[in-house]
C-alpha cells in the first residue's frame, strides 16, 4: 500500500479499498479477520458486537486497523502504526514516552487526512491513549451512538 488517507466524511482508504459509516462486516476486503460477535454493553443496553482486523504495509511501515462493528453496523475504527507504538521499548520507557507517542500519531494523522480537524464531518476523529498508556487514531462514525 503506498499510502492510507481519511476523508472529510469519515471514508478511510487505504490498500485498494475503502471503508466507511455505510461498510457492513459483508464488504470487507479478504484481508481483514472478522471476530465472533459478543454481546456488549452500550450505554445500558445489550448489543451485538463484532470486531474486524487487518495489518497493511504502507510506505510508513504497517498500519493495524480494528473495525468496531454494532448491529453489523461500522462504529468505529481504531488505527495503530507499529513504528509509532513504541513495542521495542522496555516497560518505564513505553510509559515515560506516552506524550512523545501521541505527538507521532497526531503527527502521522496530519499528514494522513485531507482537511483540517476541525472541518471533520464523519463523526469523531483524534488521537487517544487507553488505560495501558497504548496510543491509537481513533474514528467514530456517525453511526456511533455512544462516543458522538
């Protein structure tokens, strides 16, 4: 893949592909493994939920995307670049370099979008980090209701 860009509307494209708020689990490329669905707690209610994956090469070095998916309905999608991650780092290290981490990814989502952040339409669009201090892109679409 030469490159993975994000649209204005929330379309992620990337290795020939795109995927966006309309994707079902059906229209994925063959690239991506689909998990077994799981009940899941969203906002107070029961829904059945299921995750997508897939590693693509690109000229910045794998990109890893994970696909929410709700009511076989694309939510989210959650994007890590294994040069970013900081995986050969000791443990004090990985958690000293989280604010350096999400410098690199906001960094790499800058050069990988074609507008400005505050111009995004498709729903949700930044830079997080989770409870482990691993940092991630993160976009929820507009079908998501419990992050928009």
């Amino acid at each position: 893949m030469k490159s993975l860009a994000i649209s204005v509307d929330g379309d992620i494209r990337a290795a020939g592909f795109s995927i966006g708020g309309e994707t079902r689990l059906a229209h994925l490329p063959d690239c991506f493994v689909i998990g077994e669905q799981t009940p899941c707690s969203v906002l107070g209610e029961r829904v059945p939920t299921q995750f997508a994956v897939a590693r693509v090469e690109s000229a910045e070095g794998t990109v890893n995307l994970q696909l929410r998916f709700e009511h076989g309905v694309l939510v989210s999608s959650f994007i890590t670049v294994d040069d970013i991650d900081g995986r050969h780092e000791t443990a004090d290290e990985f958690y000293r370099s989280v604010g350096k981490r999400e410098d690199r990814y906001r960094q790499w989502l800058k050069r990988h979008i074609e507008f400005e952040l505050d111009q995004f339409k498709g729903g949700r669009l930044g830079v997080a980090r989770d409870k482990s201090e691993n940092v991630f892109v993160y976009l929820h679409t507009r079908n998501n209701r419990w992050a928009n």
